[in-house]
C-alpha cells in the first residue's frame, strides 16, 4: 500500500442490516479523526445512513459517500482509494467476489462478515497469490461467523502452551446460550447457497482441514460413534451438548488458523476441534440434532426455499433494536493439553456478548479495520483468520463490551 489513500475504511453495503450497524459503531467508538465512506448503489440511501450517523455524533468527521456498483472497475477504483474496506453485502457467493478481487489485486486490506466456507474456499484459489503479491490483509467471516469460536480456541491453545509448554490435544466449544432473530440476509444467505453451490461443491469445502493452507492431523475422531449418530456428547465443564448450526461455518475457520499459526508446532500435531451446542437434556439434545438433520433436508429442496422466503425478513431487513434488548450470545470452550501425564489441568474459557449479534458482528469488523490499521500487526499479505490478529483484537473486543472469562480446571 504505497501511494496515499483518500479514507482509513469504507464500509461497502453500509444500507444493508449489518452494514449499518457497523457505519453506527465506526460513527461513536472509532476515532473521531478518522477518514471514512459509506459505499453502496444507492445515493438516496446512503445520504439517509449518513445523516444518522451524523445524528448521532456531529462532533466528528463525517463519512464521505461513494456510489459504487457491483462492478469489477468501480471496485478496482474504489479499493484504491482506502486502507481497509469491509464489504457487507450478501450473499457474498453471489455478490461478494467482485470487492474482494478488488481488495487482492490492489492492497487493500479487506474484511468481511460472510458465512460462506465454499465462496471462502473459492475465493482462497483464486486470490489468495494475489492478496501475498500486493501485501492486503484480507479476513473473511470476522463477525459472528467466526470469530468468537475462533478466538476462543486460540485463548485455549495459548493458555496452555503458557502454562504448560505443551500442544493442545482437543478444543470443545460449546454455543452456551444464543438468543438472537437472524436478519434476512443471514437467511437469504443460507438459502442461497443451496441455490448456488452444488452438494459435491458443499461436501468438498466442509471436508476437515479443507482451507487449512498445510494437510491436517491423521488422528481418529475422539466423538464417539454414538455422538456422530446421535449428535449427543456429555463433557465435563460443559454440559449435555447437541448439534451446532454455526460449526459448519466455524470449523473451518478454526482448522484454518491451526494451518496459518503454525499447525503441529503451535495448536499441536494431534489438535481436534469440535463445536456443540448447549441442551438441557439428552432427550432435547437428540430431538435437536434430528431438527437440524430434517431442516438441512428440507431446505435442499427448491420449492421449500422459495416458499420460506415469503415467509421470513428480506435482505437489507431484520429484528428491531427493540426486539434485540435482550439479546445475548455465550460461548464456553474447553481445551485438554497433549500430554502423557494422567489427568492434566484443562484450559476454560468462557465468552459473552450481551446484545444483538448483528451489532457484535458491526463492531468486531469495526475493531478489527482499526487493529489492522494501529496495531502494528507484523502479517504479510494473505488471507487470514480473526485468530491471526491475536491478543491485541481480543483486547479491543474487551474494551468494547466481549467479555472473555478464563481459568484451569483443576483434577
């Protein structure tokens, strides 16, 4: 990034649900010298998201406004004239290539709030030389999807190799608690991925290790057949755990800053990552993990997902902040070291956010475009993981209201 640019960040999509409330937090948390634009195809709407932010912080530098197209030479031209974009519009198997190219192509450090493991798959093939040659910075799936369960697995892993100078042999993180409504976008998005991706296209980038940039562990799953029919796994210090809808999304990314952050010789040569999801009890777990089997199915079918749409939030749409009050999402991990000694001390971390996860997501991508840009990140350019801004992410994500709680078990 050696010519100057115009902006610090632009946020493009900033009329969308996220993209919004991500242009809200850069207007009352980040620095109030900031050089800043909201980007999307809309003027009208744009001025609309402007004027909001200056109500609610005149006292600060105003974000320009830029018309931009989903177009490959707006994009190239609109990159070239910020530090970091964050893009919010989805879905981005549909609408998201064009900005990040842009990113790879012209050094401009990206992020991005998607869910999508195949178009993150797709776009790794085919930008991540790019994104090396012009040294961007590019970070997909830095909102809810992915990084508390990918923070938190770092935590555990670093616990353990400061305390104990050994690898970890698995990490269990567990969604705790999610109250949450999904906006339309999130479930366009799902929708849309049946509608785009093929099931091989599907399976093939969930395989285990399947973004990681080095081969995987070669080690028996430590789930027990019974877990993989049932979807049912008692753990100490964690509860009666099911089915997570997020681990397909989130999986990957974990898998990925294993490969990213040094593999074998940091996680460890025998790491394994599961996510579940907290249940109240055996029966409700195995019932839980049925629904999510029967809904995958369902959704599969064309004429299901265009008769849900009628029925749900359209994109751009989502829960009120009314409706959001009380909104909170935990997540609780557990980490046991590598270790031949009988019954070693495990690693826990708890990690909560009390409010909507669309105003996490806005925040965390937020946090993250001014970690990159103050933080003095030593990282090459590339495409990365939330994990790979480490400790000082973490912090800022402490500071803003993401509480992290850690602490050893004890046998």
């Amino acid at each position: 990034m050696s010519a100057p640019r115009q902006y610090d960040i632009v946020v493009f999509g900033a009329t969308g649900y996220t993209g919004k409330l991500t242009a809200e937090y850069i207007t009352t948390q980040l620095p109030t010298d900031l050089k800043w634009a909201v980007a999307g195809r809309s003027r009208s709407k744009l001025e609309a998201v402007a004027a909001e932010c200056k109500s609610l912080n005149p006292d600060r530098v105003q974000p320009a406004i830029e018309i931009c197209n989903l177009d490959d030479a707006e994009l190239a031209a609109l990159a070239k004239k910020t530090k970091v974009l964050i893009a919010t519009i989805g879905p981005y198997c549909v609408y998201g290539e064009h900005a990040f190219k842009a990113c790879a192509q012209n050094g401009t450090h990206y992020l991005d709030v998607t869910g999508e493991i195949p178009y993150v798959a797709e776009m790794i093939k085919k930008y991540e030389n790019a994104a090396k040659a012009s040294g961007a910075i590019m970070i997909p799936e830095i909102g809810i999807d992915s990084a508390p369960p990918d923070l938190v697995t770092w935590t555990l892993v670093n616990m353990i190799r400061n305390r104990l100078s050994a690898p970890t042999a698995e990490v269990i993180v567990s969604v705790h608690e999610m109250k949450a409504k999904p906006s339309g976008g999130t479930l366009n998005t799902i929708f849309t991925l049946f509608d785009t991706f093929s099931f091989k296209q599907l399976e093939a980038a969930h395989k285990p290790y399947s973004i990681s940039p080095i081969p995987g562990p070669k080690i028996p799953d430590p789930n027990s057949l019974i877990t993989k029919i049932t979807g049912v796994r008692a753990v100490p210090d964690l509860g009666i755990l099911t089915t997570s809808l997020g681990r397909v999304s989130d999986t990957p990314i974990v898998q990925r800053s294993w490969g990213l952050l040094g593999g074998p010789d940091f996680y460890g040569p025998n790491f394994h990552f599961t996510e579940f999801m907290k249940s109240r009890n055996y029966l409700t777990a195995f019932m839980t993990h049925i629904s999510i089997l029967v809904g995958s199915l369902f959704i599969a079918i064309p004429f299901v997902r265009t008769l849900a749409r009628k029925y749900v939030y359209q994109p751009g749409d989502g829960p009120t902040k009314e409706e959001v009050r009380n909104d909170r999402v935990e997540y609780r991990g557990i980490a046991t070291p590598d270790v031949k000694t009988p019954n070693p001390p495990r690693a826990y971390c708890r990690a909560c956010w009390e409010g909507s996860m669309y105003e996490f997501t806005g925040l965390s991508t937020a946090l993250a475009a001014i970690s990159i840009l103050e933080d003095g990140h030593k990282l090459p350019g590339g495409i990365y993981t939330p994990a790979c801004l480490g400790q000082k992410f973490i912090d800022r994500l402490e500071g803003a209201g993401f509480k992290l709680e850690t602490k050893f078990f004890e046998n």
